[in-house]
C-alpha cells in the first residue's frame, strides 16, 4: 500500500466475511459512491432513483443490474460525509450472500468507476479524516480478533478513546512543561527561571510514573490479548488429556448455544469467566507415549518456561508424599516466572477424605476427579483467582499493543533524562530537545506524529473491507 | 422444526456469514424487534434513544450495551411491518465482524426476549405473511448457492416471480375450465353441455403441452443448477492433467481478482462464459497409473455414462488414424447420452498442418496444445456450443427444482387422465376429480396448497439467518 498515493477516489470491499449466509453487505466509500451507486441501482420496478436526493442514514429496496441484466434485489444505506465511518460519502448495498452475486456487483462498480480497497483502507480513510486517531484505528482491528471478554473490553475502551485520552492528557502536561523551559530559553541571556525546579520535578516524575505504569500493564495487556499461557504437565497416567477435555468440553458447550460457531473454535484455548487461557503445546501433553518420565524432559520444561501459570497434575492415589516432594523440587528449578498450582486427581477411586488428609502437609494442592468432573468449577475458579493476582483492574488503562509500549518505552527514557537533567541542572535547551522526544514518542501513539511507512505497516494488518 | 408451533415471537440470528470480517449483520425480526433492541441500544453517549418513534428504512448510531457494559458500536437499521423482508418488524444490527461480539449481542438479545431463529425460519415469515410465494422463497436458497451466471439468472428470475406466474396462469386457465365442468355436475340431471367438449381438449392439450415442456426444461435446469457433468477421458500420456489445469487455471485467474475468493473455489469446476461445467471423478483421471489402457477399464465408462460430454484427448503424434478409429467405436459403446468430443494434443511437437490433415478424416476433432495453451479458446467456445445446441433459451422458463418437476409430473398425469377422458367421453364428475388433482399439483408448487412436513423440509435446507 503507496499512502502517498491515497486520494478521494471511491474505495469498494466486501465488508462482511467470505462464505455462503444470508445476507453480505459491499461497502462504497468516496466522493463519487453515491453516484457510482446510482448508475447500477433501480427501485424494485426498474425505474432509476436519484439516490443523492435522498437523506442521509435512510434504506432504500431496490436491485442492482448491469444493463438489463438483474444482478441481485438489495438494499442500499446512504452515510452522506461527513456523517460516516470514513468521513466520506458511503453507501453499504445489503445483497444476497452468495459469492457468485458479490463478485458481479463489486466487478460492476469496479466498472463504473470505483477502485478495491486496499487492506484496511475504509479504516486509514477515517484516520486521515480525523474520524478516529492512530491507536482507535488499532483498537478496531482488536475488537475483529478479540475472543474473550476482557480482550473485548479493553479494545472496546481502546476504540472510543480512553487510552487515547490518557495519552492526549499526558502530552498537554508535557507541552505545558515545555512552554516554561522554552520561555526561559528566550530569556536565557538574562538568566532567569520561570519554572520552579523542583515543581519541574515533581511534575516530570509524576508523568514518568504514569508511563511507567503503562509500561507495567503491557503485561497484561498481552495476556489479556493473546490468553494466559498454561502448561499442564504430569506423568502419563495422571489423566491430563482427560482434564483438558473436560475443560475444553465445557467451554466449547458454552460457544456452541450459537449454532455453527464451532467450526473455528481453536481447541486449545480456554475461555474461563471471560478470560482466555492457552494451553501450551498440548499436541505434547496429549500424546503422553513420547513424555514416559515426562519431569526431565526437555520439552516439558519448555513449556514451564513458556507458561504463567504451571499445572502439575498427579495421580492421587499412585502418588506418595515423599515423591511428590521430589517432583516439586525439580519443577521449581525450571518455574521461572510460572506459577505452580498442584492438582490431585482421580479422588472418586478411593475415599477423599483420606486423601485430602495425605496430602495435607502441602498447602495448596486441588483435589479433582477429571473423568467425574469433580471440582472442576473449583480449579477453574483458581484460574481466574490466578489472573487476579497476578494483577489488573481492567477498568485502568490497559497497554495491548507492542508498538505502543515501544513508544511509552522511548518516552520514558526521555523522561528519565529530563529528571536526570534537571538534578545535574542542564541549560533550558538540553531539557527542551529530551522534552520535544518524549512529545514526538507520545504522538507517535495517538497518530498525531506518523509515517506513510507506519500506516502501511499498521492498516495492512486489516482485513479488507475495514 | 415444528411449524405448528410458529407464532409471533421475535426471532434473531446472524444474517452474515460466520467469520472475521469488518462487520456482521445481526437480523431480528417479530412484533417485539424494535422493542427488544431498544432495551439494550443507546446512543454513542449512552443516552437512550426511542427507535420505536424513528421512521422506517433509517439508520442509527450508537453502542449495544449490558448494563454498564458495552459490547460493540454498532448501526441499526429500522424496518418497519410490513414494509421489511418478513412482513414483520425486522432491526438489522451491523456490529463488527468478530464472533465474540457477535455471540455477546445475540445472547443478549435472547436475554431479552428474542428466541434463536431456525433455519429459513425469515424466509418461512415472509411465505407465511405473503411476502413470497413458495417457490420464489425456494429460489431465494437457490440464489445464494447459485455459482454460474446462468443459475443465478434462472435463480432470479424464480425469485422475482417469473415461475410462479407462469404456473399461476396454467392454474388460473384449469379453474376456468374446471367452473365450466362444474356448473355442467351441478345441472348434470338435466344433461346439458355448457362446455364444448372439443374446446374443452384443445385447452387441456395446450396446458399439458406447457406443463410438458416444463418438464423437459428440468434437464437444462438442473445442469444449469449443478454444472453440466464433463468427463475427460484418454490414455495415461495425452495430457488430461495439463488440459485440466489449463482450464482451472485459468477459471480461477478470474475468480481471484476479487482478492480472499480462491479459498473455497472447488477445484473441479469449471465457469466458462458463466455456464458451469463439472469435470467428473478427476481424482480418478489425474491418477492416470490406475487408467493405464483406460478404455476399457470399468471407471472410466462409470464416468462417461454419468456426463453430459466426453472429452476424448489424444496425443496427435503418437495416435495412429487406424487406432483413433477403434478407440471411437469402442467408446461409442458407452456414451450413452453423452456427447463426444474428439481432442487432439501437443500439435506444437510437429508441424501443424500435417497433423489436421492426417485427421481429416474425422470431422469433428479439436486440435490443441495444452501445454502451449494454443486453440484452448477454441476448445472453451466449443464446450459453450455444445451446451447451447443441448437446448436452451433461459429467458424462458426453466425447473431447476425436484420439488417442482416432480408436482408437475403429478400435474401431467392428472392432466392426460382428463384428455382420455375426454376422448372417452367421461362424465363430468370423473373430469372434475382429476381436474382437482391438477389444480392441487400445481398449487403445491407455488405453495397455495402446502403441509407442515413439506414446509419444514424446504425451509429446512436454507442458512440460520435467512
């Protein structure tokens, strides 16, 4: 994508996913869509309508034709700029959904005059147009691939503006900073200061801390994102292929109240109360013949490695006390920053009571039967107290976006100069040029400062149609 | 689906097809839709907004929301009873294109009232509200699956009514004739003939001739519908391969410059000039070891039988006329109904001349090279010709649908019955009986006369959401 040669020419795209369905709807955004549209539309008995007379926001019932030929009976919505997604003029046709029809259409208005979107393009127009800032812009495509409530909500609060907000609110701090060092440079031969010093500091360091905190919660923000990797591990006959299933079973019996969702579920991630967990390379833990003495092998402590949260699953009435205490010795020697949730399972063979009195000297052990789905809702009800802990109130601004935490990364190292700078007690115009860095890093995020290199790099990630 | 249990309530599902997208049409449709849409819509402020004032066929901005919560900005379009598809309030939401949002708005849909649609379940409203007569809703299936231009213009055409105003005529002129038979029982004592019995069979023969010829249509329907079936049969070395991806190839160069569309492209299909062609059991004829000295061998003529046209290919160097001779007369055991077409391949190897003149002989052989694609158009307006010379005129109209040819053949005989009768001068009670029968056939294609089984069954086939 040449952003530089981006224009007002009018963009076409199927706007809703590929496949058969009832309906799909091709979206026209430009100066010319209207008219563009207008050439091939009719009313239901093939009599022209002058679509630019109607109001904007308005459906009109129709079909669309290439000559005498009938393409399609559709329904045409009217955006009139600058009341739309992009800014511009749109115009959806609501058609059949067969692909067959979507192709003629988008081949006829191709014909007439419009151009196929290019990736993301429909989105960068409202960019450009000033309808959304660069980090909005982003939040939308996470909002597409969001799959779990919180990764929902936090792009959701993304989109209409929150982190965008904070950000914007950051920088007028900043630029506020900035006038005063900049008025003592105009003054510097008279060697006066119009700014306190030791406020400059408090004010830096108080900003510094907020983009430090925004750093912080990039941690979670990712997780939130990409799911809270989990590593269940366990010798072969622990049952851990069987707690997977009955986990995952649980989960997909939720997904699939929608009938046809299914198909994409990807099988290995765990939506837990709204939290995403992602089970790590379960492709090994299913097939237990190649983890025989599964603690010790390489992989296994990979996946502890990779994982948040480590599940170590045992059998409960195979397993005695002193070898249990062997097994976590060496599970903590590969932990790093997992989190070890001891699990017993199998309980329904003999009585529980006795078992849980066994293991009693280790605090933290679950007790569980897998294949009788006993306290099932008690592990996963650990699970999410595990994501608690390791932080979050996700009604603060959460950073989900590795370009983003780049910036506040870069920021914050100008930050810490400006800080530094004012305890050595640098001129005004050091102080300035680490000031105009963090603002131009700050922008960065919002869109405010951007290049065509960038913008392709962030639209291109879109689908078409967005 | 149990149709007996179909009432008001209001129904909701995904209108667009599962999948990431830039966006996804939720349609509810029902007395309540705008109701129930308005409890968890507010505008992008969230302040609430009384859709049930705003005028039919426009558009509103704003947020769907739980409470607190929000799920998505979305646009909603009003319809409202009965100017909407059903004939029923209908709201489409166009919210983004993620199955998570997706999921959310319709639980929370569900949660407020709506029930989960069926499937085809807006498509039987609109049958049942009169929007549609049943063969038009039929051809509504029919046009989403439609994948050729031919099929989708005969889909269309059904939709738009077309057929069923042609089988409405047919019906209208047997209740005429029916009326006049009837008033003839009702003064059967005083044995009067109030229709001239030798008009009476020149209007039944000229019906039965109509229903006849709609009959026949249903071969062109149905190839036009499913693709005309084409096998490509010939020894191991004459290049069936190269000439089948030749042909796909360059099929699918059209199909992929709407780009995301190769995807679900079956590769056998073959669209040319929008007529589409089904190459038979390819697997069997690109494993070409296991059909060395293919004629002859059981598969090979399975796949001749069930074709429309044989593609004999041959290697033009290496096939002597003696042998192209015995090679036809065997196969002419076995065509059946299929058409031959004689192909000779790799005329680049040799001069070109020599080879058409040493073939002269037969009159209806092709002269290719697939590998150099040279006369492949040729070989494409050849296959269009053949279908052309089949029949066809698809302005008229054409059965494309079992239900349809099946109720008409029922129609035929009814219809016959009464021409013997007439001839056999039976009474007019006998007449009316069959009369009756007619009528019946013919109304249960356009659905006057329908069950519950029947209706389930159609409606059955169609998308959840359509």
């Amino acid at each position: 994508m040449d952003i530089a040669l981006l224009n007002n020419d009018t963009i076409v795209a199927l706007a809703t996913p590929q496949g058969i369905g009832a309906i799909g709807v091709i979206r026209l955004s430009g100066e010319e869509a209207i008219a563009i549209c207008e050439k091939v539309f009719a009313t239901k008995n093939l009599r022209k309508k002058d679509l630019n007379k109607q109001a904007s926001h308005t459906i009109h019932f129709g079909v669309i034709r290439e000559g005498d030929i009938l393409i399609d009976e559709v329904l045409v919505s009217l955006f009139k700029a600058p009341n739309s997604y992009t800014g511009e003029n749109i115009v959806e046709i609501s058609c059949h959904g067969s692909k067959f029809i979507q192709q003629q259409i988008i081949q006829l208005l191709i014909k007439q005059g419009a151009r196929l979107a290019n990736q993301g393009e429909f989105t960068l127009r409202a960019f450009l147009n000033g309808k959304l800032d660069l980090s909005q812009a982003e939040a939308v495509a996470d909002l597409i691939a969001s799959n779990s409530s919180t990764s929902h909500q936090v792009a959701i609060q993304q989109m209409r503006g929150g982190f965008s907000n904070k950000i914007k609110l950051l920088r007028q701090n900043l630029i506020d900073f900035a006038s005063l060092i900049e008025l003592e440079l105009d003054f510097s031969e008279e060697d006066v200061e119009f700014a306190d010093r030791s406020d400059l500091k408090k004010l830096v360091s108080s900003i510094q801390r907020i983009v430090q905190r925004l750093i912080d919660s990039f941690e979670v923000g990712n997780v939130i994102k990409n799911g809270i990797p989990v590593a269940i591990v366990g010798k072969p006959n622990a049952g851990k292929s069987t707690l997977l299933n009955v986990l995952l079973e649980e989960d997909r019996a939720i997904v699939s109240e929608i009938p046809g969702t299914t198909r994409d579920v990807i099988e290995d991630e765990l939506n837990i109360d709204g939290v995403l967990f992602r089970i790590i390379d379960t492709a090994g833990i299913r097939n237990t013949t190649d983890i025989i003495e599964s603690i010790g092998v390489e992989k296994t402590f990979e996946q502890i490695k990779l994982s948040s949260i480590t599940i170590y699953l045992f059998d409960a009435h195979e397993m005695t006390t002193s070898e249990l205490e062997i097994e976590i010795e060496e599970l903590q020697l590969h932990l790093h920053n997992s989190q070890l949730v001891l699990v017993a399972n199998k309980i329904d063979k003999e009585d529980e009571e006795y078992i849980r009195r066994e293991f009693s000297e280790f605090p933290n052990v679950l007790f569980i039967s897998a294949k009788e789905r006993f306290y099932i809702d008690d592990l996963k009800k650990h699970f999410i107290k595990l994501f608690d802990d390791r932080i979050i109130n996700i009604t603060e601004t959460v950073v989900t976006n590795t370009r983003h935490v780049e910036a506040l990364r870069h920021t914050n190292s100008s930050l810490i100069r400006i800080f530094d700078g004012l305890n050595h007690n640098v001129t005004g115009d050091f102080l300035a040029m680490d000031i105009r860095q963090a603002l131009h890093h700050l922008g960065v995020i919002t869109g405010e400062i951007s290049s065509d290199d960038l913008l392709a790099n962030i639209f291109s990630k879109f689908c078409i149609g967005k």
